[in-house]
C-alpha cells in the first residue's frame, strides 16, 4: 500500500498494480507493473476492465505473479474464452472471459518503481 502518493513526481514511472478477485472464497490476486504516463485515477480505472492474465497461465499450476487463496488450481481455455476455478473446496467454477472483470473487488497501486518507463517510440535495438 501506498503511504503518498504525488502524481507529477509518479508520472512516467512503472505503477506495480494489484487485483484482486474473488470467486466464492477463494481469492486470486494478480500483481502487474504497468508502464504509464497516467495519473493513478485513469491508471486504476484501466484495470478495471483488463483481465488479459488469464492469458498467462501456463497450464502446469504455475504463476508468475499470481497469488491464489482457497484456490487449487486455475485453467484458461483459449478456444473457448473461458477460465475455469478450482477450489479448494472441491467446487469448480467456469467463467467466461467476459465476464471475469464481474468478479475483481479491489485494484491498488502497491508500489511505485524509480526508474522510468520506456516508451515504445523511444526504444532502441
């Protein structure tokens, strides 16, 4: 969590975003840096409606940068754009990918990296 937060000094820089959401009670939290030029308020609202991380998971119940609570394993069927919820309950929940933005209950701004982002029309090979 953040303790201040300056908008003109924060600008340019990699905001490290995390969301939470819950399905049932279990709970995924994805943590996300996020090269902007934006203040927090647009940067947030943003997040609001990507859920492109289900693009990221490999299959093998490994994430990188994805936290799960009362959650055995999660699967992501591209053809069918649809993620699928095991829980640990033994429950299993299958939503589509749509819709998974319905479930996100809390977006944060956690930290906030020094060094500036790169922007693509300033990147060199």
């Amino acid at each position: 969590m953040l303790k201040s937060y300056d908008p003109e000094k924060a600008f340019g820089l990699t905001h490290i975003v995390e969301s939470t959401y819950m399905f049932d009670n279990g709970k995924v939290v994805v943590r996300t840096p996020i090269e902007s030029e934006c203040a927090a308020g647009t940067l947030l609202s943003t997040c609001v409606d990507d859920s492109d991380w289900v693009g990221d998971l490999d299959g093998f119940g490994e994430y990188e940068n994805i936290k799960l609570e009362g959650i055995k394993r999660l699967e992501y069927d591209d053809d069918e754009d649809e993620l699928e919820v095991y829980l640990s309950n033994g429950k299993i929940w299958y939503i589509a990918g749509d819709d998974i933005s319905d479930y996100l209950v809390k977006v944060e701004i956690v930290n906030i990296e020094k060094q500036a982002c790169v922007r693509k029309d300033e990147e060199h090979d």
